[in-house]
C-alpha cells in the first residue's frame, strides 16, 4: 500500500491532509483537540523521505505493523503458544476500524492503538525482568500512548488498576523504581501538558462532541449516553466478537478438556478490559456524553483479541482449532481490504471523500497564476494536500493555532463547493487583521481518474493586511 501510494497516488484524505497542514513546524501542540505524537513521526518521516504521500503511509503502516506485533510480542512473552499469539495479532484485524478505517482514513487512532499494545508489552516486561530499563521503558510507553490520543487515559487507568488488583503485578508497582517510570512519563509529556493550558481554545476545540440534552434532563441523557455507548460497543466490537464465536461453534466437535483457571496474564487483561468499560459508563453518566464515534472504543477493547486468544489456549483441540480460525479468516480480510482501501484512496467516497482525486497541481498552478503565494487559508482540511506539490507552502485552516502570526504573505482564500460552513475562517481571517479582495475568482479544478463530475469548482480570493492608522 505504501509503495503503490507512492507511485500512482494523487491527494490524501482529510485526516492525513490534515497532518500536511501540521507537518510544515514542530511544536508541542497543533490544535485539533489532538496530541501531537503522530505528527511529530510525521515530520520526523518527512524529513528522510520527503513531504509526500509516501511520508505519510510509512507512518501510518509503521504504526499498524507495530501494534499488531507488539500484541503477539505481549501473548508470547506472557507464556501463551505461537498460535494464541497469532490469533491474537489476527484477531486485531477482524475490527472494521483496523482493518479497513484505518487504511483511508484516521491518524491519532493509529498512533493510540500502536502505544496501547506496546504499553502491555511493557507491563510484561516489567513483570518478566524488574529492571530500571523495564521501568524507563514503561514510562515511555505511558507517555507515548499519552501523546497519541487522550481518550487512551481511560485506558492508562484500567491498565492500571488491574495490575493493582494482582500481587503477580502489584509488587512491580509497589517497587520504589515505578517512581522513574512516573517521571518519566510527566517528562516526556511536560511540553504538550503545558502548551494544552497555554491553548485551552485549541485544547477544547472539539468539545461540542460531548455536549448533552438541552434543558438538562438528567434520565434522559443518561438513556441516550447509555444508548450510544451500547451502539458503538456493538459497531466497533460486534464483528470480532460474532466471528470468535462463530470460529467456537464450528469447533465445536473438537475435544475439549475441562476448563483451567485462569492465570495472571488472561486476569490481567480481563480486568483491564472491564474497568475501562466500567470507566467509560462513568464518563458517560457524569459528563453527560450523548455522541460518540465507534474509534472512540479502541482503547476499551484493544485487548479484547488477546484475553480471547489466551482463553482458547486452554480449550484443547477446540480452542486450537478455533485459533487457527481466527488467523485464517483475519488473514482473508486483510488481504481483501488492500484492494478495497485503494479504491478508496483513488476514488474517495462522499462528496467530502473525492477531494483525493482533485488536481492539485492544476489548482496549485491556478492559485499562483497571478504571482507567488506564502500562505493558502481554507474553511477545513483538504487544501493541506497543496503542500504535495509545494512543500514550502503555509496551508491554514480555522483549527490550526497561532493562525495571525503563521500567515506568510501573499495570501488567499481557497474555498472548494462543499458543505463545510465558512463563518469561522472568516472570523479568524478578520481577527487576524486581514480582509478580502471584492473579486472573487472561481476556477474550474479538474478531478483525476474520471467519474463525474469531472471538475470541481474552487473559489480564490487574495487578502490584505489592513493597514495600521
């Protein structure tokens, strides 16, 4: 997928335009209500390979490859077979969100489900071998996962507490060296912490996605937070848990011996999974949560695939069986997806999709048809695919913080025929001393690898520092 992207590719969805609009500067923190993590791999990747396409998948595979083999890392070092850690790492790929989401579409949920799953490779190896290393490397991985998304605290907490709850790992975390892995993690996340309470606008940008029931009624905000918490559990973790259970049936005439106590790791990782269940109902109830999306529930069952495999391990032939199932039919729908997902990049989707099969260089020429510009500014994050052609280029959208002081003149204002409301970037253009040329261009872009329409239509407008009386 990366080297195919690399050599046919035209534009990048909106989340990974997103990260070229953020890639041109390192700092501490980029808005979006997101940690800057994955963007920092970002840059770091664009610095060898260059800003392109190909920057942009090698991080996102990179991360997806390592998630799931720090998941079979985790299984094996806990004592499990090479197939429970296979079925595990497979198991992974039966949520639609990994394998098929993840492949057109979201950033920080890669990032979050790489550090997740090397977060429990860690409490292995703390577990394994009680080392300063071990507890460097622990604080590490909380910081990383910190940095990636901050939905993963809740499951930091039941990480956590379930380790707590067992004196296998409990004695790891009375030792006096967990105080390293504790700096460690506040260290490496002080900047970003800082520069969240130094931005709370941009911190807080998203919190409309919590907002409750109007007039406050509190039975009814919580039916609906409950509602919608049960119907993204069902999206995000319905598919994998229907076809384990299937992949059981079917074994069913396999032998099977009686069932075996479950052993600290498989304790473990059941308890990590309910109290981030239990954690979340929580939230929900006491902040009033009535929308959700179904990536929000990674963090609660990123686990799931590795306390089901371990399980099995103890089913005899049956749970062997019901193993190998689980790799083949993970294995099937991996392969069936890289054709899907590069439909998907080459075609996009909706009307917010297509915008991978717009002609940046066409729109890029037509941009800078009157003279050189600096700085493109937008209403949301498709225009950030302009820094493909010219890496050199400041692309702002409304959502990008310090927007006054990022602006490198000449400037202009490229809106596409979208649905995105304007209102805002207005509002920041203004705040930001500038105002809009009267004439107003429109243009004709042409769209790639035909369909229909064939062209989309761009608005250019060219703004002008208002001059201090």
């Amino acid at each position: 997928m990366t080297l195919s992207s690399h050599v046919v590719g035209t534009g990048v969805g909106v989340d990974d335009a997103e990260q070229l609009m953020a890639m041109r500067f390192l700092a501490a923190g980029y808005g979006s209500s997101q940690p800057p993590l994955y963007t920092w791999l970002g840059i770091l990747t664009a610095s060898l390979v260059g800003t392109d396409i190909f920057a942009l998948k090698i991080v996102k595979y990179t991360l997806l490859a390592g998630g799931l083999i720090a998941s079979f890392a985790a299984v094996r070092r806990f004592g499990y077979s090479n197939r429970a850690a296979a079925a595990a790492m497979f198991g992974l790929l039966l949520f639609p969100q990994i394998v098929w989401e993840m492949q057109h579409a979201l950033t920080h949920s890669i990032a979050v489900f790489c550090f997740s799953s090397l977060l429990l490779l860690a409490v292995v190896e703390l577990q394994k071998q009680r080392s300063t290393a071990a507890y460097v490397l622990l604080g590490l991985a909380a910081a990383a996962a910190t940095l990636s998304k901050y939905n993963v605290v809740i499951f930091l907490a039941a990480l956590f507490l379930a380790a707590l709850s067992l004196r296998e790992t409990r004695e790891a975390i009375f030792d006096r060296r967990f105080l390293i892995s504790v700096v460690v993690a506040i260290l490496a996340c002080l900047p970003t912490f800082y520069w969240s309470l130094t931005h709370l606008g941009d911190l807080l940008a998203h919190g409309g996605s919590f907002d409750g029931v109007e007039g406050g009624r509190v039975a009814k905000t919580a039916s609906l937070g409950i509602l919608g918490l049960g119907n993204a559990i069902l999206n995000f973790a319905g598919l994998p848990i229907a076809v384990f259970a299937l992949a059981f049936f079917l074994a069913r005439k396999e032998s099977t011996p009686p069932p075996l106590a479950a052993s600290w790791p498989e304790k473990l990782v059941w308890r990590a999974i309910a109290l981030a269940l239990l954690l979340t109902l929580v939230v929900v109830l006491v902040g009033g949560v009535t929308q959700f999306r179904d990536r929000w529930m990674l963090p609660v069952f990123v686990l799931l695939p590795v306390a089901l495999a371990m399980r099995l391990d103890a089913m005899g032939d049956r749970g062997r069986k019901t193993q190998g199932t689980i790799v083949f039919v993970g294995a099937v729908l991996a392969i069936l997806a890289l054709p899907a997902s590069w439909y998907m990049h080459l075609n996009g989707g909706d009307n917010r999709g297509r915008i991978v099969r717009m002609d940046y260089r066409s729109l890029y020429d037509q941009i800078t048809a009157d003279g050189p510009v600096g700085t493109v500014v937008s209403s949301w994050f498709w225009v950030g695919n302009l820094r493909l052609v010219d890496p050199d280029l400041v692309v702002l959208d409304d959502e990008i913080p310090d927007f006054s002081q990022s602006i490198r003149e000449p400037a202009v204002l490229v809106l596409a025929d979208d649905r995105e409301p304007v209102g805002v970037i207005f509002d920041r253009i203004a705040k930001a001393g500038y105002v809009m040329d009267t004439i107003h261009r429109r243009i004709e872009v042409p769209q790639l690898l035909g369909g229909t329409p064939r062209t989309r239509q761009v608005t250019i407008t060219r703004l002008h520092k208002i001059a201090v009386q």
